[in-house]
C-alpha cells in the first residue's frame, strides 16, 4: 500500500517494524521525527496497530498512518483506523499532531485526506470524538465536514456519514 499525499503531507501507512520502534522510541532504521514525536497517543495507536496484527493479521488499508511533512520528510503525528470498517461500513478515526505542528492546518488537511479515503473504499459513516476541552480538536473535525453526534461526561463525538446520492460528490469543499 502506499503513501497518501496532500498539499504539504505525506501520510505514510505504517508498518509493523515502524509501529515497533514507535512503541520502543526508537528512531532508528532512518527515520526522521520532530521534537515530541511520538506522542503518547501515538505510542496508544501503534500498540492497537500491533494487536490487530498479531491478533488478525494487517488491518491496512484500514490501520496507522504517520503524518509526514513533505518539506522536510518529519514525523510531525499520527492519523488512522481503529479498525476495518464494521457490518454496517462504520469506521472509527483517531489522530495526533505535536505541539510546535499544531495550528497550522495539518490535522485538518490530513484528516480530509483520510476521509477520502475511506468514502473511496466503501466507508459510510466514520466517526471520532475529542475531550471536552479539546476544542482546537473538535474545530478540525467540524472544519472537515463532521458533525457532533453527541457527547459524555468525558467526549464530544463527531461523525460524518455518506449515503448512495452523495456517494460521488466531492467533500474537499
């Protein structure tokens, strides 16, 4: 499978040797991080990336994605799956960007490309959600064309969901 590219990103499919050194903290094997990278959820996300494997084999296209600027090839965050697409073509998002990435569009734009992605394999719905005080979070999601479905005492969730007549339209707006 190969790499997702944007105006300014590459989002590159992982694979189990990076997931393991994500997990580890280990650069090596060439790799390129920017301060901070991996965050903690991107350690969170390549350990579920990893259990999938192990538990049912590689879930990609449906797995983990690093976030790479193309200016200068950095690991700058995360973006994937939770899993393949259940009985009903849901799928669940998850993503991360570090601290000095953030504010400059990059979730949003990485994000876009995601759900692209997914409309384009047969996906109907995908959701996400965000901590209540994770506003700049919530911002990306609805900046993307999802829209909040609800909330906890912990999360707002979001979701985006296309149906057969809209199937074909672009969401890019």
């Amino acid at each position: 499978m190969g790499d997702l590219v944007t105006a300014r990103l590459v989002l590159h499919p992982m694979t189990v040797s990076e997931a393991e050194r994500v997990v580890a903290g280990d650069s090596g094997g060439g790799a390129r991080w920017a301060p901070g990278y991996p965050t903690d959820g991107d350690v969170a996300a390549a350990r579920r990336y990893l259990g999938a494997c192990a538990d049912t084999g590689d879930p990609q296209p449906f797995g983990n994605y690093e976030i790479r600027r193309r200016e200068d090839g950095q690991a700058i965050g995360g973006l994937g799956f939770h899993g393949p697409a259940d009985a009903t073509g849901s799928v669940t998002i998850g993503y991360g960007l570090v601290p000095s990435a953030r504010g400059k569009g990059y979730a949003s734009e990485a994000l876009r490309e995601l759900l692209l992605f997914a409309r384009a394999r047969g996906v109907t719905r995908v959701r996400g959600d965000a901590d209540h005080e994770n506003i700049a979070s919530q911002h990306v999601m609805t900046a993307v064309g999802m829209r909040p479905a609800g909330q906890d005492e912990r999360v707002r969730y979001f979701e985006t969901a296309w149906t057969e007549t809209t199937a074909h339209a672009d969401s890019r707006a």
